[in-house]
C-alpha cells in the first residue's frame, strides 16, 4: 500500500480522537501530500488542529 504511514496514523487518531475514521483518513491522506488545512462544516472536526470553515 502507497500510503500505509498516513493509512496508519489516521486508525491511531482515530482510537483516540471524536471523528469518524473517515474523516481521520481524509485528512491524513490529503497531509500525506502536502495539504495544511481540510476545509469542512462538521463543527466537532472543526476543533481539530488543521480543519477550518471554507
């Protein structure tokens, strides 16, 4: 698998996060490729560090 580090560190987020796996892997995946910020409305993953309101 290309991704497996990003693939891995969104399930340990997600143990220990408040988001759908999903939303972990998202944003994960997309900082694997040099994204800083996942725009999103979901207002509990706007709490985390890197999410905002587009």
């Amino acid at each position: 698998m290309a991704q497996r580090a990003e693939v891995l560190a969104a399930i340990d987020a997600y143990a220990m996060g408040s988001a759908d796996l999903a939303d972990h892997l998202i944003l994960s995946l997309a900082q694997g490729e040099g994204s800083t910020t996942l725009l999103t409305f979901d207002r509990r993953w706007l709490k985390h560090p890197g999410c905002e309101v587009p």
